[in-house]
C-alpha cells in the first residue's frame, strides 16, 4: 500500500488469519475528490504496527464512524453503558432554567429593596452593571473552553483540571464542591427563615400566621426535612431534578409577572411596616412605607444614595457591603454548567444556555430596580426589604416565589455538588475517602454522590447561621470563576493549535480582566475568607502534588513553557554571546548509566546553571529496521534523570558507530543560542565497569505506580573482557572531532570513587575537609614560562572554581599548584598567579613545585612534539610517569600533618583530595599515534583518584565588570 493512498483503512482481522485491511468507503470529500474518512478501531479490532504521527491512544481514536450516509460523531464517553440515559437533557432544561434559578435564588424576592433603598438607582445600576460586567468576563471563558472539545460531568472541575492539570483542578474542584455544599445550606437556611417569617410562633405583624414553633433545635428540623426532600429528588436523578425544576421555574415566573403588573396595576397606597423589637423605640405605633405608584418624585428622590443601618444586622451599610450582597445572589453561572454530564451536547448548550440566562437575568433585576425606584418611597425600601407582599396582587404568589427559587437553589447546588464530587471520586485524586461517590444506579444516576453530598450539608445546617456562611460561599464561587478564566487565559496565551473554539468572543485581555475582577471581589467581600480560600487550595494543590495524579490529561503548563522558551530562544543571539556571561553547556556521552551514575551528577555539579544534555548512541542502521528503536528509550532515560535528580535533557541518536554517532550529538545537540560547548566523557581504561544502581538508595526504591523498575530499563554492565561498542581509536579521535568542532573536553577518571556526600544536593557538603587539586599547565610540557595564563590552564581554573561554588563543595579547599623551571627563582610565579587570581576573584591556595631531573624538558620544544613522537616514546612515557608521581607526592603532601612524624600516622587525618584537575593535553594529529596518547594519559593519571582531564579551547575568563 503506496503512503499517499486515497483513502485511510479500517483495520479488521483476528489472531489466526492476521490483519485484513479495506477502504472505508463513503463520507465527504475534499477539494481534490479524496474522500476524508477517520479509520478508527473498531471493537475487537487491533491497530497494525505501521507508524504514525499521532500516539495510537489519541482522543480522536474515541470517535466512531456511525451510518453509512456522512459521518456522525459521538464525543468521547457518550458510548459507555448508561451514558444514553444520562445525556438527554435539552439546552432549556439543563442550561437555561437552572442558571436563571440560580442567579435568582431569594436575592430577587428579598434583597431588591436592600440595594436600591441603601444605593440609590443610579448607584444600583452600576452595581449591577460591575456585578454582571466580573460575570459575563468569565461566562466568556467558560463557552470558550466548553466549545473546544467534548465536555464530560463535573462542570467546572472537569473545564479546570482538564486544563490546569489534577494538581489545581484537583483543590479547585474540591473548594466548587464545598460551596455547592454550603450554598445548598445557605439556600435551605433561607427558605427556613422565609417559611418562618411568615409562619413562626415569634412572628410580628398583621400577616404572621403564628403556627410554627421557633428555635435553634426546631429550625435545624425544618432545614432537615427541606434537605430531605431535596435530596430525595436529586437522588432520583436528573431527569426528575431537571422536571422539579422547570416546575420552580414557572411558579418564580409567574410570581416575578405578577409583581411587575403590580407596580403598573396597584395604586398608591400605605405599607404598613413589619414591627422590629428595637429599632422603633418604645413606641408600638406601626410605621408606614409609601407605595406612590410611578411618580417622577419619588424616582427623583431614590435616584442619589442613602445609606443607613441595616435593621437585620444593625450595621451602617456602605457601597462595599451593598455591592457584596448584590453579588452574592449573581454568583450561579456554574449552575448549568454542572450539570455537564447529562446534556444531550453540553459544549452547544453550555454556552448558549448560560449566555441566555444571564441576559434574561440582567433585564429583570433592572427592571426590578426601575419599577422600584419610581413608585416606593426610601422607608418602604429601606424597612421592609419584602415589600414586594405590600405591594402585589396577590401576595400568597409572593411567598410562593420565594420559597420556589429558595427551593429550587438548594437543588441546583446539591446536585451540582454531587456531579462535581462524581466526578473527583472517578478520577481518584483524593483516594479512598471519596470512594463512595463512585457509586451509581444501573441507569447511570450517581446516587452514591447525592447521598454523600445531602451528609455533607445535613452537617453544614448545624451551623445554623446564614450571614456566616454566605460569605464563605461566595468567595469559593470566586475562586473557581477565577479558575476558569486562569485556564481559558492559559489555552490562549499557549498558542496550542488543537484550542480552536467555536465561541470566539473573548480574548486574553477579558480572561485576565475576569480573573483579576474574581479576586478583587473575594477580598472586597470578605477579606478573611478570601486570604483562608487561597491557603486552603495551596495546601490541596500541596497534597495532590505529593500523591501524584494522572498525567494523561495534559498540562496548558507545558503549553506555556513551549511557547515562553520559543520565545525566548529566538531572542538569545549567539552573536551577542560575551566571556563575562560564559557558562558551561556540558554534551555527557553515556554508554550505560549503570556504571556512569557519579559522572551524571558530578556534571551536574559543573553545568552552573547552563545547559546539560545525556547523549547516548544506539548502534544500528535506520535502513535495516522497520521502526526507530531509539524512540522507546527516551522513557527509560527520562526516569533516569528524575531518579538521579539532576536537570538534565536526553537525547539519544542511532548510528552505525559511537563515533559518527557521537559526532551527529555535537552538531545537533541542543537548540538556538542553548548547544552544547563541552563535551564529557569517561575515560577509556581497563577498569572493570561498577553497577552503580545497586548501592544507590534512589536507584534501589520501588517504583511508583507500580511500573517497571528502572533497572530492568538498562543492560547489566558490560562483563569484564567482552568487546566494547567503542574502539580505543575511536575513543582518541571522538575527542579530535569534538576539538576540531572547537567544543571543550573533559574526561573523567575515578569518579565512582568520590564521596557520596560530595554528588548530593546537601548545603554544607561533608563535614570531613577535603582539597580540590588543580594543575594548570600541561604537564607533558614543563618549563618555567608562565603557562598558567593560556586558554586551557584558565580554563582548570574556571572549572574548579565552579565546582567550588556548589554548596556540595563549599568546604573543600581549592589548591593550584606551580611547577618551577630549574632556573625560574621559587615565589616568582606565585606572586604573578595571585595578581591573576585576585583578579578573576579566585580564592585559591597556591604551591610551588619543583620538577625532578627527569622531568627537564626543553623549554623551547612545542607541546606537539611529546604526543607527536618527535622526542621519543621512551622519553614521554618517562616524563608521563614522573607528572603522575609529583601530582600523587602532592596528594601525599596533603595528607600529612606536619614534620616530624610518620606520613603514614596521619594520612587519615589530614585532609584528602577530593578531586584532582588535569590538562588534557592536545591529541595528536598522526592518526596513529592515537593508542599511544591514550596510554599516555592512562600513565599520568593512574592512582591519581577521581580526576578530570580538561583541555579547553574558548576564553572563558574575564576582569572586567
């Protein structure tokens, strides 16, 4: 089959008689005539192992090709048993009526007269303008996150973490369920207290009906069979809630029309105003509110503000405490939203409903306050804040409004409470103590949830106060609206191609606006519960953290910091580059990191904040395999690099040898101004390779998840004696190409051997003092000139005090030895390398050593001369093993603890060194003489310890500011 086929497959088959591919045929057609069919899997069906682009367990492979005449998608989920009868409710059900009820609630019946008699019209309207300004803002974010793909139960959580990822959407859920639960208490609590307005014992005034007992044990029992009988229609699912409430719906209509026919059909009359102990003095003459009818005085006077002291709390109302209580009663847009999981096509009627209901919402309080400012006198308004009885036809319809949207409110938080908690229990973030939310009917109807939820309020009545727990409401509803426009923020300023939403009236200006307008409006309500708000969802986000959750729901995180780093490596210029900014870029070449664990961290101890890559060469031909085997591996190295906890990218590459392999990692490793400019290696020796995992406390924990442990990811390390993927040839000229690609080269000798407490991430290191040795001249090339001051010999020097600067290290003292010519005066050189090290801000010890005879070499031979072969091989070998016999009697030196007493005796007492810094001197350009520089640098640092062998080829060092 040729790739550019016509036609995409369906893939059919069974184990016996293997796959039997065939065209779809039928379906659209594109501009060229190419029918456009998605091959998706059918059930009992298995994907061939042909390469794609897109992972095999892509979101698209959820939807299925239904019919025979065009294509009909069903969003992901919708297949699943049950879903069918869950999924029926109508935009107008789902959406629109629960909204509406929601942002009603008994503010509209209750609180109308509170805002306009306190503010005034003008000030009320730009309450409501502001309060429906914050609302819309995030009503755009919430059509644009529901119109860019299928949208599942859970409302605003699934929008969230979907998004956000478990970690935040996780604690932000949790914080929407926890106000769905406390509004349903809020909502049942004032349906109590209207009820008992009307019908309690303790009721003042010509219209109580003085038949119901009062109290704080009678009250919780009448909140209790309110709740009951809310959660006993919730808990019969959906379909009956959405019937209930469509029922509420029409009685709150029908109450809210008669209530404005009565401001136009009622004439003036007098209100007589309920009688409150205490703020009529000890007079019991009843006061009286005017009801003038439309009248231009009676708006002129209700235009400007009068505040004055709530007669329910005694408090000095300000525009603040106003502007919270409006508010307060706005704050149901989620409503519909929640109930996500059972519309028919949630992401069309999310945002149609919920847009319809805000603007139908939006009319009838405006209305409301124009009605009220011109026929009510500001007594009435400020005294009786249900003057709305007063005034009606009808006042029994009143009442029934008020306790339907009461009613309906509590439904709309419980059941939006249970399909938020529904829908964290089935992504299994908070563990075994929401395990019974995951329990649903045979028809799909989560009553595991309800019933744990109708608990959860039962317990929130107990509280029995509603001022206490509206503000608490209220600033969670704020928390999970500014959660929303965080995330629809963060799909828009990711850029991603797949964020395409149909809705496309917002921009990243209104989710910032909204989001910064939420938190605004938590502090200004209630500043104690927005600041205890935030604590609680640092310390869930916190939690979650550290109990991991799934990963495969995708992080809008990732999606920023792709687009940031873009960003910003096209604005790092490498020809801006300058030496006062240099810092090291490491290439480390790993065969196995069984054996090479210390190296990977001890280069992660150089980097300094520079870019550090694990590259790693598969051997193998492209050509003769039928799939990459390199890109599997990429998991296994990625585990690697958090297990040994370094900050380290991967990238590994197939080639027919290390060295070309090797090669392809230089040139391409990297991106931008961020490539690699030193290359590392382990050196080359017959040192029988250690399984470092073994003794590794991270490496020897079990892996979470219950996955595959790491160390059946990686070989066992290579037998003693058993042919290496890298010949010593090679090896010599894999450090020739990385110098003739003016990269830097470090090798490493003997770092298994360096103290577990010096490649950790501990602040003070190990307490045992330590030196740093470092030799900064070729020491295949002696003479007294001062060498120290080439490129390569300060290039040691700014490797060590990098090492140095790691809080690893702190306590190791650095050492820079000075070899003397044998006619150079002792103190000479010293004096001119302090005067280079103070300025370079080095703080160094500095020692003078004087070479033996055997090691007078003229001063005038070129360094290439000894690795060339020009002096002899014999003669080279011999100042070879003088070097290392001086650098191991320093070693020595370092130990002992003053003259007198045996070196041996105090060996263990005074400190070691730690790690000793070589230069590496240049290989040579015969390609032959390669073996022979390698024993070269076997013999100068043999018993040496850990060492590195460093030549540098870039400036690295700078004196000025």
């Amino acid at each position: 089959m040729e790739l550019c086929a016509p036609f995409l497959w369906e893939v059919e088959g069974d184990k016996q008689s293997g796959d039997i591919a065939t065209p779809i045929q039928g379906g659209a057609e594109n501009e060229k005539g190419l029918p456009l069919v998605i091959l998706l899997p059918l059930s009992g069906s298995h994907i061939c192992q042909t390469p794609i682009m897109a992972s095999e367990s892509s979101p698209l492979l959820a939807y299925r090709l239904l019919g025979e005449e065009g294509a009909t998608f069903l969003p992901y989920g919708m297949g699943s048993p049950g879903s069918g009868a869950l999924r029926k409710l109508s935009t107008f059900l789902g959406v629109v009526v629960p909204t509406v009820l929601s942002m009603f609630s008994i503010v509209v019946f209750m609180r109308i007269g509170f805002v306009v008699g306190h503010a005034g019209l003008v000030q009320a309207l730009a309450m409501l303008l502001i309060a429906y300004f914050i609302l819309v803002l995030t009503v755009l974010s919430v059509c644009a996150i529901a119109t860019n793909g299928a949208v599942r139960g859970g409302g605003a959580y699934f929008m969230i973490s979907r998004t956000l990822g478990p970690e935040f959407g996780g604690s932000i859920g949790l914080m929407f369920f926890l106000a769905n639960v406390c509004g349903c208490a809020v909502s049942v609590l004032g349906l109590v207290e209207a009820i008992l307005d009307v019908f309690g014992a303790d009721t003042s005034g010509p219209t109580g009906i003085q038949v119901l007992p009062q109290g704080y044990g009678w009250n919780l029992l009448y909140g209790t069979v309110l709740l009951g009988l809310v959660g006993g229609v919730c808990t019969l699912g959906a379909g009956l809630y959405a019937q209930a409430s469509f029922l509420t719906f029409l009685l709150v209509s029908a109450s809210l029309a008669l209530v404005l026919i009565s401001f136009m059909a009622v004439g003036p009359r007098d209100v007589t105003l309920p009688f409150r102990p205490g703020t009529n003095g000890s007079s019991t003459v009843p006061q009286l509110g005017h009801f003038t009818g439309f009248n231009i005085s009676t708006l002129k006077a209700n235009l400007g503000a009068g505040y004055a002291q709530d007669y329910t709390t005694g408090a000095t109302m300000t525009f603040a405490s106003v502007f919270a209580v409006l508010f307060n009663g706005c704050t149901g847009i989620m409503a519909g939203a929640n109930m996500s999981g059972e519309l028919k096509d949630p992401s069309r009627a999310i945002p149609l409903g919920t847009i319809v209901a805000v603007i139908y919402t939006f009319f009838i309080y405006a209305l409301l306050f124009f009605f009220s400012s011109f026929s009510c006198d500001r007594t009435l308004l400020q005294k009786d804040y249900g003057f709305f009885r007063g005034i009606s036809l009808w006042p029994p319809m009143v009442l029934i409004g008020v306790y339907a949207a009461s009613l309906s409110a509590s439904m709309s938080s419980l059941i939006g409470a249970s399909r938020i908690l529904h829908a964290l229990a089935q992504d299994d973030l908070f563990g075994l103590i929401l395990a019974p939310a995951k329990v649903v009917s045979q028809g799909g109807n989560p009553w595991g949830a309800v019933l744990y939820s109708w608990c959860l309020v039962q317990v929130t009545l107990l509280v029995g106060k509603l001022n206490t727990l509206a503000a608490v409401v209220t600033v969670f509803y704020l928390v999970a609206y500014a959660a929303v426009d965080l995330s629809c923020l963060s799909l828009e300023w990711a850029s991603a191609p797949n964020f395409r939403p149909t809705f496309s009236l917002f921009s990243w200006h209104t989710c910032l606006l909204g989001m910064a307008s939420c938190l605004l409006m938590m502090f200004l309500i209630s500043p104690g519960a927005a600041g205890g708000s935030l604590v609680l969802m640092g310390l869930l986000s916190a939690l979650l953290t550290a109990r991991g959750g799934p990963s495969s729901w995708g992080y809008v995180s990732q999606a920023l910091l792709f687009h940031q780093v873009r960003k910003y490596l096209l604005r790092l210029d490498v020809r801006k580059d300058h030496v006062k900014f240099w810092r090291p870029q490491l290439l480390l070449l790993v065969g196995n990191p069984r054996g090479a664990l210390p190296l990977l961290r001890l280069a992660n101890q150089l980097k300094k904040g520079g870019l550090y890559v694990l590259g790693h060469v598969s051997l193998g031909d492209l050509d003769s395999l039928p799939l990459d085997p390199v890109q599997p591996q990429y998991g296994a190295w990625l585990s690697l690099v958090d297990r040994a906890q370094v900050k380290a990218f991967v990238d590994l590459t197939l080639s027919p040898s290390v060295r070309q392999g090797a090669q392809h990692l230089l040139r391409i490793s990297g991106l931008g101004g961020m490539k690699p400019n030193t290359l590392v290696l382990g050196f080359y020796d017959d040192a029988p390779p250690q399984d470092h995992f073994l003794t590794d406390p991270a490496f020897s924990e079990p892996v979470e998840g219950g996955g595959p442990a790491l160390d059946s990811l990686f070989p066992p390390p290579r037998a003693p004696g058993s042919p290496r993927a890298l010949t010593p040839h090679d090896y010599v000229a894999t450090v020739v190409d990385a110098l003739k690609m003016n990269k830097n080269v470090v090798l490493a000798r003997g770092c298994g051997a360096l103290p577990p407490e010096r490649l950790t991430r501990s602040s003070g290191g190990s307490s045992q003092s330590h030196h740093v040795d470092v030799w900064p001249l070729n020491l295949l090339r002696p003479k007294g000139s001062p060498g120290y001051v080439d490129v390569c010999g300060l290039f040691l020097l700014q490797m060590a005090t990098i090492l140095s600067m790691v809080p690893a290290w702190q306590s190791a003292r650095l050492r820079i030895f000075l070899c003397l010519g044998p006619q150079e005066a002792p103190g000479t050189g010293e004096a001119r390398l302090r005067v280079l090290l103070s300025q370079l801000r080095i703080r160094a010890e500095v020692q003078e050593v004087t070479w033996g005879e055997g090691a007078r070499i003229d001063e005038e031979e070129d360094e290439g001369n000894f690795v060339n072969g020009s002096c002899g091989d014999a003669e080279v070998d011999s100042l070879a093993i003088s070097a290392n016999a001086l650098v191991r009697a320093q070693q020595s030196n370092g130990r002992s603890e003053g003259p007198g007493e045996p070196e041996q005796d105090h060996r263990k007492e005074g400190p070691a060194t730690a790690l000793t810094f070589l230069y590496l001197p240049r290989p040579p350009a015969d390609p032959a003489r390669y073996l022979h520089y390698l024993a070269l640098l076997e013999m100068l640092s043999q018993d040496l310890g850990p060492t590195l062998l460093i030549h540098g080829v870039t400036p690295v060092t700078c004196t000025d500011l």
